[in-house]
C-alpha cells in the first residue's frame, strides 16, 4: 500500500511552487523569443522536469513498487520508436512534396 | 467462485528481486487496491493516444510546405493596448497547476481522515478545473470567429494547424470537462458518508486522473504552443 498519508503537506506546497517557477521559466522562454536549438532544449529541459515532478511526487510514483514503475514505463517505449518512424516519414514525405510540387 | 489470495503477503522486498517476487509469489502482483490498478491500466492506455495525437500532430507539422502558424502571435492577448504573447495559455497553465495542487492537499487530508477538508479542496480543485475549460471555450472562440481558423484550413498559413490543434487541445478539454463531473461526483459521495467503512483510496484514484490530465497539458503546452 503506497504511504500517501505520512508525507507532510509541506512537500506537495514546494513541488507546486517548483511547477509555478518552471512554467513561468518555460513561459520567458517565448516571452523573449529565443530560437533555434537553445529554444528547443529549454522547452524540453522543463517539460521533462515539471513532468518528473508530477508524476513523481503528486501521482506518488516515487513511493510505489518497482512492479508498478515498470508497469508504466516499459510500454511507453513503443511510442519512442513510433516518434522516430514518424520523423522520417515526415521528413519523407516533405522532400517528396518539395520535389514534385514546384514549390 | 473467488480465487483466493494470500491475505498476509508482503511487499518488502527492494529491487528486482522484489518485482520477482510480487509476480512469483502467491498473491496479487500489485500492492493497491483494485480500483486505482485499473485507474493507471486507463492512464497507461491514455497515454498511448495523446502521445499518438502529438506524434501524428509532429508528423504534419515535419510534412507541411506552408510555414506553420506563428503559436506565440495566434494566441497574443491585446490588454489595455499592451501586447502579451502567450498570455491567455500561461494562464490556463497557472491554473491547472494550481488545480493540480489542491487535489494533491485533498488526497493528503483524506488520508488523514479529514473527510470536511478533503470535499472542500475535491470542490475548489473542479471549480479550477470549470474555469480552465471557460478559458478554452473563449479560445477557440477568439480562434474561430477572429482569426478564421478552421479544421481544414486557416489564413495564416499551414492548413494542418487547424486541425490539429482542435483535435489535441479539444480532446484535452473532454478529458478536463469529463474529469469536472468525476470529481464533483467523488465530492458528493464523499461527502454524504458513501465511503465511510471502505477507506478513501476514491480520493486517490480521482486525484491520479486529475494529475494525468495536467501531466498531458505540460507536453501539450510544450510542444503546441512553445515549439
């Protein structure tokens, strides 16, 4: 039985305002338009952080068994190499655009 | 007929060989109660088609000759003559967040047996949760009337825009709209005693559901709006 009711209410107020300092961090990351790569990884980097911390901490993944973790993380894979295929075929199928739609 | 489970298993074991043995051993493989199993069995499977939706939605926008609609100007607010990019969904960001937050502060006060505090922060967290599908609703308003986009095509540029933000951000809705009704559901039944004597993992459970949904907006909000 995961043990949701010994974590003290302090920890859900820190991750809240942790998620409140990303979003706004990911919003100057418009707000100031940068671009290219330093854009990119910026947007990913805290994704991936405010992602962590939700699942983590507020869905309480951080204190089930391992069964459960592998349970939820094993099939996500699949969707990693379906990003991939997907990529190619994207890029595919614009090179095919660009080559025989004269534009 | 009922199969018969090893009431006093237990779960201590760290590690792999802890997996091994919750698979092995004579007892239920996963140490929760049934319901909130079957609440991340649903999660995983949603995963699977939001991750599908914005996959398909990168393959377009990789495919698309036209250039891709400006997000940051699409979704600009003018307040009292000041031009603020992104407003409107940095907001609705906040918001979830903070929904995010008190359903966290109920699931807490649940478990603490605090049934009065528990209702009220289920409440608060479906009133933020309205306000976050009234915001949605003026959007796509703004969308469609001012700026002309359509499913099928837009004057800004790449016709796929349309599309696939109406699929995503309309299929999130439904989730935050349906999610709403889940939880002033629990609310209600928590409140009239209807759990009293069976424990409050519904509180729990809800309160997965309702993360999911702000955890599906982060990559939304990444990848639609900041990309």
């Amino acid at each position: 039985m995961s043990d949701s009711a010994e974590h003290p209410i302090g920890i859900y107020l820190k991750i809240w305002l942790l998620l409140f300092v990303l979003s706004t961090f990911s919003y100057m990351v418009d707000y100031f338009q940068l671009q290219g790569y330093l854009r990119w990884s910026l947007i990913l980097l805290f994704m991936f952080l405010k992602a962590g911390y939700i699942i983590a901490i507020f869905m309480h993944v951080q204190w089930e068994r391992l069964a459960l973790k592998w349970l939820l993380f094993a099939p996500p894979v699949a969707i990693l190499v379906l990003i991939a295929l997907m990529a190619a075929e994207g890029d595919y199928t614009f090179s095919t655009r660009m080559e025989f739609f004269d534009r | 007929m009922s199969i018969e489970t090893d009431k006093n298993a237990t779960y201590t074991e760290p590690g792999v060989a802890g997996v091994v043995s919750d698979w092995a051993a004579d007892k239920q493989a996963f140490d929760m109660p049934w319901g909130k199993l079957m609440m991340w069995i649903f999660l995983l499977s949603d995963t699977f088609i939001f991750s599908v939706f914005l996959t398909s939605y990168m393959t377009v926008r990789i495919s698309a000759t036209d250039a891709w609609p400006n997000a940051s100007e699409v979704f600009a607010l003018e307040i009292a003559g000041v031009h603020l990019p992104l407003l409107l969904i940095a907001i609705m960001t906040f918001i979830l967040i903070t929904s995010s937050g008190t359903m966290a502060m109920a699931v807490n006060c649940a478990y603490r047996g605090d049934k009065k505090k528990a209702v009220t922060f289920i409440v608060l967290t479906a009133l933020f949760g309205a306000s976050f599908v009234g915001m949605q609703a003026f959007e796509w308003t703004k969308l469609i009337t001012e700026e002309g986009i359509r499913p099928w095509g837009n004057p800004l540029g790449a016709a796929q825009f349309g599309s696939s933000f109406f699929m995503i951000t309309g299929f999130h809705g439904l989730h935050v709209t349906g999610g709403v009704i889940y939880l002033l559901w629990v609310a209600r039944r928590v409140s009239t005693g209807y759990y009293d004597g069976k424990g409050l993992e519904i509180v729990e459970i809800a309160g997965l559901y309702w993360h999911f949904v702000d955890l599906v907006w982060v990559f939304i909000f990444a990848f639609f709006y900041l990309w």
